[in-house]
C-alpha cells in the first residue's frame, strides 16, 4: 500500500540483488561497525571506491525528490570534494566537514560523487 517510497522498494531490491552474506568468526563479540551513513532515506550510497590515500563515494536520490542529506564516515576524513564521474575533482566542488559529516544536495535523480582525502 502507498507509494514505492513508503513501501521501500528500493531497500528490498537491494536485499534481494545484494544479500548479506555470513562469514565464520571467532566467538568473541564484536561491536556493530558501519563505514558510513547518509541520512535520508532517499539518497542510496551506491559505492565506496578505494584509492591510495582516499575513497571515492557515489550516491543518487532515489525518490524523485529535492533533498539535503548528510554523508556520515567513521573513516578519518582530512577534505571532501565533490568529483566527476570519471573521479576528478571539479571546480568549486570543496565540501565543508561538519560534526554531522558532509552535508550534499540533492535534485530528483541526481548522481553525486565525493571524493574523500584521508589523514595519514
């Protein structure tokens, strides 16, 4: 019932496409770990690229929807930019880094990708 958005189609093709796969661990407990968060359930992080002393992260609204969300990494972020498609930066592109992480915005269907400068 309701719309695609309510019913979080995307989320499930996700599941369905990409499941999680189980991997033998020792019995010790371990704490849950996540690389990184964005804040809207309308923006899908589609991939993390490493590269030497960086990551390139490509994200797109999924909802047809005008919004702002927030990229969260526990990753230890020195500069952010935004990038082209082929992962260069582009003019104008610096992102500022906030407590809440780098704040993007996003179009209906825009694709983003950030590039991420690691500390050292």
């Amino acid at each position: 019932a309701g719309s695609f958005q309510d019913a979080g189609v995307i989320q499930h093709a996700y599941n369905l496409n990409f499941p999680l796969h189980a991997v033998p661990a020792s019995s010790a407990e371990c704490l849950a770990w996540s690389a990184f968060s964005v804040s809207s359930p309308a923006v899908v992080l589609e991939t993390a690229e490493d590269r030497p002393e960086a990551v390139v992260v490509r994200l797109y609204e999924a909802h047809g929807s005008t919004v702002v969300a927030w990229l969260q990494t526990s990753l230890p972020v020195e500069e952010a930019m935004l990038c082209d498609l082929l992962e260069r930066p582009v003019a104008r592109g610096c992102l500022p880094l906030a407590q809440r992480g780098v704040r993007l915005s996003f179009t209906p269907f825009r694709v983003l990708s950030v590039l991420l400068v690691l500390r050292r």
